[in-house]
C-alpha cells in the first residue's frame, strides 16, 4: 500500500488487480518509497506488458490458471467422455492425376493466401545454438530454411498470378511469428540478405511476449529467481500466433483486401512446400475452414495424431491429439496397446505435421469472438504424488493447431494426407536423442533433414521419368539413413509436380554418388546422363537444355565426428559434410537458347 503513491495511475490499478488476485507476495518485503523505486515501476512496466498481450489480460490469464491447475492436480483427462476413432481425410498420392488437379487449384489460390511462419522457438531440443530459420537446409548449397521458405512463396505467387513478380496483382504477404529468443537474428538474417529477394514491406515480424510462470497451485505469480522486481516468464507456444494476427489488425487488413487463406507453417521442414499448392487446391475445392496437412505417423513419433473424438453428449471434432496424449487416451477407451502401428505399419491416426490452411472469412468470425485466444493447457512437474507443490515454475501453454477446439459444429474442419517422403523432414533432436529414436521411426534430425531433401528431389525426378540410382544406407551420428543422389533445385526451376515434368524429358539417369544443382529457371533436362556433379545456372531469360554425358569425380559425403569443436555447428549436427572434389559447372549469361551437351 505504502508503495502504491510511487506508481502512475495505470499502473497502481495494476498492482490492486494483483492483490486482489491473491499476488501480494509479489510486493511483499519491499523496501518503502524511495528506495528500488525505478525496479518497482518497472516491475509494473512488466506486469502491463503481460496484461496487454494476453487476450483477457493478467485476471484472465489466472483465472484460467487457478481452474487448469486444479483440473491437474485432480487428474481429470482433458479427453473424459470423449471416444478417439480415426478420421476419414483426403488421401493424396504424389504425382496421380489427383494430386495434379489438386496442385492446379491450389496454385490458383496462392495469389489469395498470406503465409504465415511460426519461428519463436528457439529449439531446445536441437540444442543448437543459432535460430533455425537460418540452419542450412541442406549442405549441398547451403541454402537456409527462410531463403528457401522466401523463394518458394515469390515463385508459387508468379506462378499463381501468371505474371513476373512485381506485376502480380498484389504482393502475397508473409508474416514470421517471433519471440524475444529470435526477433532480433531473424531481422538481421532477412536484412542482411536484402529479404531473399522479397520486398521488406511484404515481410511483417510479429513478436510474441512470454507469459507469466507460475508458482504452485493458487497460480502465484512467480518471481524471477535473479530479480525480486521481476515476474519470471516462459514462452506460451505457437497458438499465440492467433492472437498476434488478430490483435495487430493483420487478419482485418487481409480479409479486407479479399484474401482467401491464411497458410501456416513452421521453422525447420525443407519439404513443406511440395504439399502445400495440393493441400490449397484442397482446401478450396471442398471449402474447408481449417485444412490440416499431415503424414503417415509411426506410433510414438513425436507428431500429434489427427482424430476423431466423439462425446457420448454429442459433441464432436476432427482435432490433433498431441503425442504425448494419444496413448494414455487410447489406452483409456479400449484400445490395449496404446499408441500402436497397424497393417499398414503406421499408427492410423495421421501426423499433424502443423501445416494449417484456414480460410479467412469463418477465422476472422472466429476470433472476433474469442480474441484469437487458444484453448490452453498445463504441464507441472509435481515435486511428490501429492501434488502441491512444483520442481519448478511452470505456466499456461497453447499450440496453433487447437484451434479448431472453440470451433461450431458446423465448421468444415478436415485433413489432407500427403506420401511420408514427401512433405515433412523437420529438425527437432540432437544428435544424441535422434540416434535413440526407436529404429524405423524417423529421427527429425538435422541428419534426417537433410537426406529426406534428397529422398524426396531424387523421387520426384523418378515419378518424372528419370533413372535414378536406388540409394545407399549410411550411419552419420548413429543414425542410419538411406542416401541418395543429391538433387537439389531452386524454387524457380519448379514450385510443382508440373513444374518438374516440364521441364524433364527423354531418357536421363543419374547415379548415387551424383549431385545435381539446378539454379535457373528454364533449364530444361533431356538425356542427361550424370555420373558426378553438375551444377547448372541461367538467367531467367536464357533456356538452356541439358543433355548428354556429364562423368566426373563429384561431391562426396563424408562423415565428421559430432564432437569436433574444429568444424561448424551446423556441420557436426548433421554428422557429414559433403567434400566438393570436381564437378562441371555452367552458368549462362546472356538471354536465348543455349544447349549443353558434354
Ligand atoms: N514455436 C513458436 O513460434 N513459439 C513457441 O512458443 C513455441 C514454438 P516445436 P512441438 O510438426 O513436428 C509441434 O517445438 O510444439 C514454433 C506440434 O505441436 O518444434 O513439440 C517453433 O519455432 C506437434 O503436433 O514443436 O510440436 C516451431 O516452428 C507436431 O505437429 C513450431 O512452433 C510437431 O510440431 C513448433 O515447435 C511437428
């Protein structure tokens, strides 16, 4: 009380809210005015930011609190009365006429979505120490996720809108979602590459604020251990990108100008956009609201499952379960063995691989309701089975893909289901977790990363009609993956399947130990014979057919040893670096047509 003079009127009220909220431990042994008086307002600055970006402001956020860490310390299931069944979505195979139509429409569509990327994580359990958006994707060019994330958004809008970009009728925005722990490198990496090539006013960072922990189970406030001025706080997760859209004004600007959907991604798969124009085309031929990209899912794997859940009072939704709750829930309504594989070898629920397109009139009407606020959850680490008291602070968590959860039943909420190799290749583990990682399931590893890139280029020119090697098996960092020619190729050679059958013809081969980089645009591959490396380059008006035999000593990929401080991070995370002993490489300058043919 005695301190409350030294505060400004805002600011005071803030401070009766606590108290009246039970959080006066936060003032207590508080020296009188005048001494610590700049900590405390700024105490009161913190508490004002944690109530202004939280939907509902502080009140609510314990409020919810007090009720969520009730619920968990009685146990009650988050799923009770609920039964899981597995949902019935589009099942699309790479490259069927199916999948072509689908992957027309959606390129269609792109010139009337925003991409949004979720990137405040900093990946803890990559244990690496930069942001990930900058990890390269892959080592043959060393191209990063947000370069190529850039890249694939400006060609599929060119391609949507059938003209050269800067003509398009608008500029597709792109938002990236940031957190104290990546705002200030993700800026610097898009600034320092002149935005890969994207306009700065098409690029908005949207910096997500961490929410308040919590002490124990009254929902007290904790204290920062290294500051008695401070409130300690954690990251609140991606659901928070919800709210950010709606709350800076985004979302409204966008449905506004007529846009159609909103397309959400997150930091570290290099795969993400094979899927994408065929998920959209989906998404608009059957008018989905919320369209949920996924992969067959091995039982275990650290991926949500997509299921149906049913309540015996008529409830039901079409939702992910996230991993570490699938099995308790299968468990708990009749299915013995959990979280299991069937005859197919996958677990039957699909793998939410958090790839969301949502289409933007029924999601602005929905969080002009909710404020963008997510169905949250509670995780505390109890210090004994009585359950009063935690190993350590926790706090209120939200995931993106919840959403759906607030949604009427007469949403049109369904899933699009695209082949394993092609759409998902995170990077999740550390070397050390991903070779613990039970063998058959994936490692979502920097390792595994990278030669999925491989797998899925080397099996996309195959469907084109390319002879490609079958691959090798190799162990970097105790993993054991299946290596195959290195193709690589820039988004504006081909954004889709079509793209690709283009552009290849005739009889080509390409052995295992090859690389192929193709960087230009109208590089045309036709009786190609490659046994080594070709690295190809072109102006966007030159095109260039290549053919004949190319047969050199290429680029080999070598082990290194993860523990050798000599060599990168980036490197050793991966386990192998690829060793550029020869190649043949050609870039044309001058517009026309050219031809290669060694
Ligand atoms: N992220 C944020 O932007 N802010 C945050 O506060 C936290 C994360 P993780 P997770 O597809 O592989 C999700 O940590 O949460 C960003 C799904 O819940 O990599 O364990 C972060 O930068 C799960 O169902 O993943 O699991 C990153 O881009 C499954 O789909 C993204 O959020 C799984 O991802 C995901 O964060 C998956």
């Amino acid at each position: 009380q005695k301190n409350l003079s030294i505060f400004y009127p805002d600011q005071a009220e803030l401070a009766k809210m606590l108290l009246e909220r039970g959080q006066s431990h936060l003032f207590e042994d508080w020296p009188d005015a005048g001494v610590d008086d700049d900590e405390k307002k700024a105490l009161l600055g913190q508490v004002a930011l944690l109530n202004s970006s939280y939907p509902g402001g502080l009140a609510s956020y314990i409020k919810t609190a007090r009720e969520l860490l009730a619920d968990s310390k009685a146990g009650k299931n988050p799923f009770d009365g609920f039964i899981p069944s597995v949902p019935s979505g589009e099942v699309l195979t790479f490259g069927d006429d199916n999948f072509i139509k689908y992957e027309e429409a959606g390129v269609r569509q792109v010139q009337n979505a925003a991409f949004v990327l979720v990137a405040g994580g900093l990946g803890e359990r990559l244990g690496y120490n930069g942001i990930k958006v900058a990890l390269p994707m892959e080592t043959t060019t060393g191209t990063c996720f947000l370069q190529h994330y850039i890249e694939s958004i400006l060609c599929l809008s060119e391609a949507s809108c059938g003209q050269a970009q800067g003509q398009c009728r608008r500029d597709v925005p792109f938002v990236i979602m940031t957190s104290d722990d990546t705002h200030a490198r993700t800026l610097q990496l898009l600034e320092s590459n002149a935005y890969f090539g994207m306009k700065s006013t098409q690029v908005k960072l949207l910096k997500q604020e961490k929410v308040a922990c919590l002490a124990d189970n009254d929902a007290r406030l904790a204290i920062d251990p290294k500051n008695k001025y401070r409130i300690q706080t954690k990251p609140h997760g991606h659901g928070d990108v919800h709210s950010l859209l709606y709350s800076s004004g985004l979302l409204r600007e966008w449905k506004d100008a007529g846009l159609r959907w909103v397309v959400f991604f997150q930091d570290t798969n290099g795969l993400l956009f094979k899927a994408i124009p065929a998920a959209l085309g989906v998404s608009a031929t059957k008018e989905y609201h919320v369209n949920s990209l996924s992969v067959p899912r091995k039982a275990k794997e650290a991926i949500g499952g997509i299921t149906r859940l049913t309540h015996a009072d008529g409830r039901e939704m079409v939702i992910n379960v996230e991993y570490n709750q699938l099995d308790p829930l299968l468990r708990a309504t009749g299915h013995p063995d959990g979280d299991a594989n069937c005859e197919t070898g996958y677990s039957p629920y699909p793998g939410n691989i958090n790839q969301l397109i949502l289409e933007v009139g029924p999601y602005m009407d929905e969080l002009s309701k909710t404020g963008g606020a997510i169905k949250e959850f509670v995780n505390p680490k109890y210090k004994d089975s009585t359950k009063t008291a935690f190993k350590s602070s926790t706090r209120l968590e939200c995931m993106m893909q919840d959403y759906p959860k607030t949604l009427p039943p007469s949403a049109r909420v369904g899933f699009t289901v695209t082949d394993p190799w092609l759409a998902y290749a995170p990077v999740k583990n550390n070397p050390d977790d991903a070779a613990k990682v039970p063998k058959g399931n994936p490692y979502h590893s920097a390792t595994s990363g990278e030669t999925s890139i491989y797998r899925s280029n080397s099996m996309t020119l195959r469907k084109a009609g390319v002879k490609i090697d079958d691959p090798v098996l190799q162990v970097f960092n105790g993993q054991e993956v299946e290596v195959w020619s290195r193709v690589v190729w820039k988004p504006k050679w081909a954004v889709t399947f079509a793209d690709v059958k283009r552009k290849v013809s005739g009889s080509s081969s390409i052995s295992q130990k090859s690389t192929l980089v193709i960087k230009g645009r109208n590089i045309l591959i036709e009786d190609l014979s490659l046994d080594g490396t070709l690295v190809i380059d072109s102006v966007d008006d030159a095109e260039v057919k290549v053919g004949g035999s190319v047969q050199n000593n290429g680029w080999k990929i070598e082990s290194v040893d993860k523990d050798s401080t000599a060599l990168p991070e980036e490197v050793r995370i991966r386990g192998f670096k690829i060793n550029k002993v020869e190649q043949l490489e050609k870039s044309y300058s001058e517009p026309g047509k050219h031809s290669l043919k060694p």
